[in-house]
C-alpha cells in the first residue's frame, strides 16, 4: 500500500470514528428503562397473540404490537390508560 492511500484510509477512519462517536453521544435514553426496549413478542406461539402496546422511543408515542403470552420484556402495557406519553429524557 502506498503512502497516499495509507494517509487517505487515516482520514477516512479518523473520520468515521468521529462520525460514530458523536452519534453515539446524541443517542436519547428514557429514565423510564423498560422503555428503551424494542417490543418482544415473547417465546410462546401456541397460546394465540395478544394486542399490546409498547413505547416507541423513537416516535415518542406508544404503538401496538402483538404478544405472544409468555417472557418478552417489559416495555409491554394491557391498555394505553395511565401509560407515560411525556417520558423523561436523557442524554448518553
């Protein structure tokens, strides 16, 4: 490999790690921690789905999903009555 390339695959990298970490850095959790998680259906299929709603972190709104009955994780509501719409944020 040449000095050039080598010189332009520094950079590249240089940038690229910049890129991620300052991504990273602006990444949005809630206070509320079950809900940062993506909806899990859970392990159980033969038990029929369920409609429940989870917390969309990144629409900031909830959303329906079906669930399956058993494990999944908590981010997992019967009903949307009494469900934080104007959840906490904060930052990495």
């Amino acid at each position: 490999m040449s000095a050039c390339s080598s010189g332009f695959m520094a950079v590249l990298y240089s940038i690229l790690l910049i890129f991620f970490t300052k991504c990273a850095k602006n990444q949005e959790m809630l206070e509320d921690a079950r809900c940062n998680h993506y909806p899990d259906r859970g392990t159980c299929e033969d038990r029929g789905f369920a409609p429940k709603w989870y917390y969309d972190r990144y629409a900031h709104r909830c959303k329906q999903f079906y669930y399956g009955g058993c494990e999944g994780n908590d981010n997992r509501f019967d009903t949307l009555e009494g469900k934080p719409f104007q959840l906490s944020v904060i930052s990495l």
